[in-house]
C-alpha cells in the first residue's frame, strides 16, 4: 500500500513517550502487514530501537522494517530532514507548547500534513493564528486535537450536524453526553496541564468556546459550565474536558458553517443524583483551582504520575467509553448520534488509536480527502473539517462507533 512519492507515508515523533509507545504498538498489531511506510523518531536513538525491537518482537514483525530517525525539538533543521521525508507527522510529544512548535512549523515548511494529541488550548490557539493562511494556500493539512480531546466530540458534532443537513434542517445546538467511560490519566497530560497554568501570559488571552475562532468574527454566547446542569431527564456534571472540546467544535462550526454565531455547543457527563453531580462540581473546581496556582505545582507533581508513566495496561485494555450527541434543530427536533469505543480506555489506548487513524487517513486515504466536496483541504484544521466522512469510515473498520442513532426511550447511563 504505497502511497505518496516521499521515502515516509507516516513518521511518528515521540516514540518514546507514554501515548508514542502505545501508537507504535497498534501500528505493529494491527497494520504489519500492509505495506505502510513508517517510522519511528525521537531524541534519542537509542531509546527509540529498545522499544522498536520489543514491540516487533511481541509482534512478530522485522524491526529493521521500521527505520528510525533521530530529532530535537530544538533543531529546526533536524525537524525539517523528518518533515520532508514522510507525508505525514504523527506527534505525540508534549506538552506541545514547549515541544510542538518547531514540529509544526517543519511540517508547513516542508509540505507535509501534520496530527498531534494535544489538548493545549493556548498552544492551538497560537498555532493558528501563525499557521493557518500559509498552511491553506499551500495545501497542507495541520489537525491538532486528534486523540481523546478532541475527536469524539468533534466528530460527534459533525454527524448530527450531517444528519439535520440531510434532513433538509438547520442545527442550533449539539450537546454531547459523556454517559459511561473507564479508564486513566498519565504524567504527560498532566505535565501538559500544569505547563499551561504556569505560563502567566496565557491568563492574557481569549480562552472562551471562541478561542479558534479568529478576532473580528461574530461570535455566540457559549460560555463553559462548571454547576450541575439537566437536560432531557438526565442529571448533569461539568467535566474538564469541555475546555478543549468546546474550542474544537466551535472551530469546525466556523469553517463549516453549521450556523456560526447562532450554533451552540456544549459538554457534560451524565449521573445518577444531584448529589453525585455537586460532588464532581465540586472535585472539578478543587482541581482547576489547584492547577491554576502555580506555587502548588512542585507538590503536585510529587504526587501525580510523572511524564511517561500512565495507567497500567490492564485498565487500558479494558476501558471504554460512550458519548450520546443530542443535537436540536431550528423547529426542535432532536438528532442523536453515538461516539463510542467498548474495548479501549479513552485516554491512552484509544487516544493512541484514534489519533493513528487520522494519521492514515492523510497518508492512506489522501485521493478521498482532495476528492471530497465535504472537507477542507488545507489550514489548520479540525479532526470533523478536514477528514470528515473519510475519518469516520476508517473508524467504524476500527471498531469505533460514530454514528446516527435512533431516538432513545430513556437515556442508560
């Protein structure tokens, strides 16, 4: 399956990492025998062959089958030899705002489309503003968010909106429901949250649901939720990840004109008891506050896990995950779609995943996406705006469910 003229159709930055490892490893379980041209790259050869060799051992696979190359997020040049190499990067090095800059410039530099894991508001936010016109003109594709944050709700998004369009209806909300779920959290996600709260120009900047969204534009009323909430029955709790998520959705509203400033979006998780849902308010605000005081910082990360240590596998390998996306049209319907993986957790084992298939996606699949009148084909960009009907394919085959479904008689949760 050779596609593209350049030596790479994937390389992956940050094999050494907690998710880079994990990456490599479904590459080698899943996709070793069809032919993909990837590599692995890191800092430091040597670390990045040890976990090579093992995986391809486990695997059986030809280690030597999979080069790798060595970088420095501070060398721009030796950013720049892996952009032009490959079609794709597939980064997995954070916290992005220290390490993914130079990343991202190689690959608009260098003509090669780009996917990362990043969670990091400011950080995308920057990353557009300095991106987004050259990386349009030039065709090339830059999708931050493409793991757990964000791809579940902003693909989620995109099939009800798709549906209502079908529908012959306009969309004027989507709610996304986080109704069951199990799983982790590593030392690089919260290195990557400590790293944006430490930096004090980031308490500066616009980092409302309109953060993606660029200045000058008429923008909605959506603000983040942080106090129980009801909806259709169910009782609501505020979740963190709605400070990533929204920003994304609302980015894919813009560039696809779902409704722009009359579109609303917004993010919670079900529970069973108002009780239940002042408890997680109350937990969530405890941690935003402990993490928005940087003097907290060095007993935090005495007792959080370190970058490169995350759950253990067993709980990786048996979690899941389940997303209702409840949209409503202009006359008040309601459109359900389900976002949903029953046999990987969401934050490690299934981000890795996720973020795999939208690499291969550009690399693979990269005809349907210049061929399909529904995406955009260059900027930077959101998972649902730029791989759309084409990414949801590859992850229904993957096992994901991304789908309309049909009107629930209650909600399960």
């Amino acid at each position: 399956m050779v596609v593209g003229t350049r030596p790479f159709n994937v390389v992956l930055w940050g094999s050494t990492g907690f998710t880079g490892r994990l990456v490599a490893e479904h590459m080698m379980q899943r996709y070793a025998k069809d032919d993909i041209k990837w590599a692995m790259a890191g800092r430091s050869k040597e670390k990045v062959q040890t976990i090579r060799d093992s995986l391809a051992e486990k695997y059986g696979v030809d280690a030597e089958s999979v080069p790798i190359l060595v970088g420095d997020s501070n060398d721009l040049a030796s950013l720049e030899s892996i952009a032009s190499s490959t079609d794709v990067i597939l980064s997995t090095a954070g916290p992005f705002s220290l390490y993914g800059t130079n990343v991202v410039d190689a690959a608009v530099l260098n003509g090669c489309d780009y996917v990362d894991i990043t969670g990091e508001t400011p950080w995308v936010q920057g990353m557009i503003r300095k991106h987004h016109e050259t990386a349009k003109q030039k065709g090339i594709r830059i999708i931050p968010c493409c793991g757990y944050d964000s791809t579940p709700s902003d693909m989620g998004a995109w099939v009800v909106e798709r549906e209502a369009k079908r529908r012959g209806k306009k969309l004027v909300s989507v709610r996304t429901m986080l109704l069951d779920s199990r799983g982790g959290v590593s030392g690089g996600t919260i290195a990557s949250g400590l790293e944006i709260a430490a930096d004090p120009e980031n308490r500066k900047k616009d980092l409302s649901p309109y953060a993606f969204i660029p200045e000058g534009e008429t923008k909605g009323e959506d603000k983040d939720v942080w106090v129980p909430k009801t909806h259709m029955g169910v009782t609501l709790a505020p979740t963190i990840m709605q400070a990533i998520n929204s920003r994304v959705v609302q980015r894919s509203n813009y560039l696809l004109d779902w409704g722009k400033s009359s579109f609303s979006y917004s993010e919670m998780i079900a529970v069973k008891s108002k009780v239940q849902a002042w408890m997680v308010s109350i937990a969530t605000g405890i941690g935003v506050f402990l993490f928005s005081q940087p003097w907290l910082h060095g007993l935090l990360k005495k007792i959080v896990p370190a970058p490169g240590q995350g759950p253990s596998r067993e709980l990786m390998m048996s979690g899941y995950y389940k997303h209702l996306v409840v949209g409503e049209t202009e006359d008040g319907e309601h459109i359900f779609g389900e976002f949903s993986d029953s046999s990987r957790d969401p934050g490690y084992w299934g981000t890795s995943r996720l973020v795999l298939e939208a690499a291969l996606c550009l690399a693979l699949n990269k005809k349907e996406l210049d061929e399909c009148p529904d995406v955009l084909h260059g900027g930077v960009l959101t998972p649902a705006s730029a791989l759309g009907p084409v990414l949801q394919k590859r992850l229904e085959d993957a096992g994901i469910v991304c789908r309309i479904t049909e009107s629930p008689d209650s909600i399960q949760y």
